[in-house]
C-alpha cells in the first residue's frame, strides 16, 4: 500500500491512481489480460470506436522510426454495437474491480460524433466517461481535420455536450494547444487529453514509397515525449479543467514529468506494445517518485513544476 | 469476450547462433515453457536490446522447438539493425520474448498428402510444418526458392526428413532449376493429387501458389509477414486484407486461409 494517496479526479472520472492507457495502444484492455492485472490500472481508455464499423486503412499501417514508431491504422473498428456487444462485459467487469473504462468517440463528422456518442451512451452505462478524438491524423475527414481549429473543436464538443451528463473529454490535436483548450472549456469539456500523435512522414528512399499506405502518418513513442510535456503544460495554464498526459510515456519519471507540467492524469501508449506490463511498472515507479518528493497526495504535484 | 492471445512473456538466453547460409543465422535459445507451447506456423515477438531508439519487438517464425530439451531454433536474415544486433549475439546472452504468437498451420484432418512451398526466410515454418507432417506420417514434396545458392536454406532438413520429393529453384539458376518454385509447384499441382498446401515466402510468391492451389481445387494456406507493434492483438497495425474484412495477422494469423487473402 503506497503511503501516498494517488487517487485523482479527471473532470469526474475518480480514478483510483493517475494512471491511464492511450486509446489504440491498450485495444479493449482484454488483449492484456493474460500479461498483466489491468484492474491495477485507474483507468484505461479503449480503442476508438463508431456508430458503423469502419475497415482502416490498407498495409502498411506501421514504421519504426528512430525513437518511436509512425502509424496509419486509421481507425479500424467494429462499430458501438458490436463493441459493446463482445467487449462490454468483460470491461464491465473490469470497472467492478475498481478500473475506470472510457470509451473513445471516432467520427467523420459532427454528426457522426454526435450518433457515436448516443450509441456508446445507450450501450454502455458501464462507461465512467467518453473521449471525443477530433484528432486522429490518419483519416480523410473528421479526426485533425475537426480538431485543429477551436472553431472546428468546439463545434464537435458543443454537439456532444446535448448527448449525455457522463465526463466527455477531447483527444486534442497537437496544435494551437491553449485556445483550443480554452474553446472546448467554454463547451463544457470535463477533461483534455493531451495529445494525440503527431502527423509526421517516412519515406523509402529506395522506391520513393511511403513507409505507410498513405504518405503521412501518426508519430508516437519516446521522441514525442517533450513535445507532449510542453504541451500538456500549455494546456493546464490555459484551463481550469484538468488534462490527462499523453506522449511517450515510458518509466515514472516521464509520468512525473506530465504531473509536474499540470496533467492530473497519465496514459501510457507504445510502452505497452514493448512490454505489456509497462503500464503497471509505470505506476509503481510514479508512486515511489510521489513518495520521494515528501508528499502525502499526488495532487500535491499535479503543476508543481518550477521554473 | 474474444480470445486473448496465446503469447507469455519468456526470459530466454542463447545456446548458438551462427551464419547457416548467406546474411541468414540459426538463433537456438533455450526457454523450456516456451518449447512445449510451440506449434508449427507460430510466432515469437522477440526483445533485442542494444539501442534505445528502437524499441518495437523483432517477430519470428520458428523452425524447430524440442521440449525434451527445452530449446527453440529460430532462422532469421539479417535486414536491419535489430537483426543486425541478433547476429552479434553470443551463446549466454539473454533477452526476453513474447510467444507464441497467434495460431499456426492447420492441416486439413484426414489429409493423405500436401504440398510444402517456401521461398527465401520463409522456408523455416514450412519446414517446421513437415517435420510435424513427417511424425503424423502425412506425405509431403517440397519446393524450395532463394534468390541464389548461397542464401538457400532447409535443403538438406527436408531431404532428411524423407517425405517426397523436394524440388530445388533459385532466380539464376546457381542452385537447383532456374527460376521461380512457383512453376514446379504449379506443375505438381496439376500432375499429383494433393489435400493440402502450405507457402510461406515473397508476397508474389504465395500469390501464384494460391492461385495454382485454388486452380487445382485444393485448399491451401499461407503464412503472411506484416510490420507488427504489439503481436497480442492490441494496436491493429499488422492487418492482412481479407475476403471477410480486415484481419490482424497476430491473432487471426499469420496462417491465414490463401483463398481468403485479398493482399498478401
């Protein structure tokens, strides 16, 4: 039992520790539970889903590159029904043992979104809450195309907050951070989940081909890391609502590090594709860090960088 | 809930390694539990520490898995850094893995006999097909491509193993027939009758012995290679284009039905 209280509060989701999964990293949370205890985790977000099933984009949909890796998988999923229909139950009983389940939103437009959302909100009431990604880099249209403006951003947020009273929180783009933030704040956002990957390219120089199906990809991983530090840092001066840290988290520190820059919340992302467990070592690590810094509550550190 | 994959974290260390053909090494580790699980056309999503800008895991098929002694052999080419760094491994050098991966062959109950055609790196499950075939007393041919004699592997384990014939091709001709094995097993294909065929190679490869097989009426299956993050069914990256949709090669592959493949 740690001697420091690591409970938080992200925008009404009370999670039992700060630590959280990235969506599309952590697949519904079951692809994990023969390698490690997920119900360890304070929450986990689950791959983004639909109202119809979507088919993602052809191979090659991954690259390693040099501190991370690029992905194009472009949203692949099954639908809400059928997610909720094969993956509820066990995540049900995931959030019986103590494990907050957020759902991510996936559309290609508002309305879309919107249709998403009253689906996941009809089918399930096991959700602790929802994650709105206006900033998936590998789609034709919705995802970054509706993200990367406060206009755009808050159009979507503004249409979801008619659909349910649950947490809505929003994957941003990382781009134009602080107003962003602040547009979605004024649409009643409970939460930001800073950031999601970054488009980015990689090109064969043998064939002139892409290293992906499409020319541009998302880039995630370690090297994203300080980016993400900086941004998650813009987005908890800019707002009033907390932010969950997402970037190439791969040990506690980097988890200290999004604490200290203002996240209230951590997801781990490619760390869990390397070593399944990452998530689990993440959180003892951070936890001996809080206790190390003297501390009897994590929020203590939540923005307690200095400059 | 669908089924979580098959695959346990496995410390290993390394009894040999060694250049068995051109830029191509035989890896023998020893993880006994790991052994026991194996089965023909499976997978292992290898850790190869070394250099911290790369991260993902290294999957591999394996050619031969021995439970009594509780190693693993496993056949790679060198084609990166990562395998780079595996062909300085030494005997005693330890890692870790995730394994096995997804579901293997599945040979057809009652099949009297079957084709076996490998190309290349993908000579190594297929031979790990036919030692099975040759304990179940299933007949098999063989035929076998690279690119040149030198890069040509499994020549001699197939011939051991005494099934049928084994038909040898290489692209300019240093070694066996010259040309593709896509044209002795097509020509097997319409000489003899067969239940069952087994490819594992180059994409355009295993597209033409599809082809053939579907030709020839006889079901056939092919081990596919995709980039892969996780290997566990968590990121949807090494998706293989099916007739039923997309299908992530990790958990509903590698072996995959070859009629069904869209994309190989």
């Amino acid at each position: 039992m740690a001697s420091v209280n690591m409970s938080v509060d992200f925008g009404g989701v009370k999670m039992k520790n700060p630590i959280n999964t990235a969506s599309g990293t952590f697949g519904q949370g079951w692809q994990f539970s023969e390698l490690m205890d997920v119900s360890a985790l304070g929450a986990i977000t689950t791959k983004g889903c639909a109202a119809e099933p979507w088919p993602g984009n052809p191979a090659p949909r991954m690259t390693e590159v040099r501190g991370g890796m690029m992905n194009s998988v472009g949203l692949q999923n099954p639908g809400v029904e059928a997610f909720a229909r094969d993956y509820g139950p066990w995540l049900f009983d995931l959030t019986d043992k103590g494990t907050q389940v957020i759902c991510q939103v996936a559309g290609h437009s508002t309305e879309e979104y919107v249709r998403a959302l009253e689906m996941f909100d009809e089918l399930c009431p096991w959700a602790a809450g929802f994650e709105i990604n206006v900033s998936c880099p590998n789609i034709a249209a919705g995802g970054i195309a509706c993200g990367s403006t406060p206009e755009g951003a808050a159009d979507v947020m503004r249409a979801c907050r008619k659909v349910t009273d649950r947490p809505l929180f929003i994957k941003m783009a990382p781009v134009r951070i602080p107003e962003i933030a602040r547009a979605l704040e004024a649409e009643g956002a409970d939460g930001l989940t800073v950031i999601n990957s970054i488009p980015g390219m990689a090109i064969d120089v043998h064939t002139r081909r892409s290293k992906l199906s499409k020319p541009t990809g998302g880039l995630s991983g370690p090297l994203c890391h300080p980016i993400a530090v900086r941004m998650v840092w813009e987005a908890a001066n800019a707002v009033d609502i907390p932010v969950c840290g997402v970037g190439g988290v791969m040990t506690g520190e980097d988890a200290a590090e999004m604490i200290l820059a203002g996240a209230c919340c951590v997801s781990v992302g490619m760390a869990s594709f390397v070593e399944p467990d990452a998530s689990v070592r993440i959180l003892h690590e951070l936890e001996q860090w809080a206790e190390s810094q003297g501390v009897k509550d994590i929020n203590e550190l939540i923005g307690a960088f200095e400059c | 809930m669908p089924n979580p994959s098959p695959a346990r974290m496995h410390d290993f260390e390394v009894v040999a390694n060694e250049e068995i053909a051109e830029g191509i090494f035989s890896l023998v580790i020893s993880a006994p539990k790991l052994a026991c699980a194996l089965r023909p056309g499976q997978f292992v999503n290898l850790r190869v520490p070394g250099d911290s800008s790369e991260l993902l895991r290294v999957p591999l098929s394996y050619v031969s898995a021995d439970p009594n002694a509780g190693t693993v052999e496993i056949w790679y080419a060198v084609r990166g850094n990562a395998t780079g760094r595996m062909s300085e491994w030494k005997s005693g050098f330890k890692s870790d893995l995730l394994g096995p991966g997804g579901h293997g062959w599945l040979v057809p109950e009652g099949a009297r006999r079957v084709l076996l055609v490998g190309g290349g790196i993908g000579v190594p499950p297929v031979l790990c097909l036919a030692s099975e075939l040759s304990r179940r007393g299933i007949a098999f041919d063989a035929c076998l491509g690279a690119a040149t004699a030198s890069k040509l592997v499994g020549v001699e384990d197939f011939e051991a193993l005494d099934g049928g014939f084994v038909r040898v091709c290489t692209d300019d001709g240093t070694a066996g027939d010259c040309g593709f094995c896509t044209g002795p097993a097509a020509a097997a294909l319409s000489e003899a009758s067969y239940d069952y065929v087994a490819t594992c190679g180059p994409s355009a490869m295993m597209e033409r012995v599809a082809k053939a097989a579907g030709e020839a009426g006889v079901y056939c299956e092919a081990s596919l290679e995709r980039m892969m993050s996780c290997g566990f069914g968590a990121c949807s990256t090494c998706n293989v284009e099916t007739t039923d949709g997309m299908k992530g090669a990790c958990m509903c592959g590698p072996v995959f039905d070859a009629s069904k493949v869209v994309v190989f």
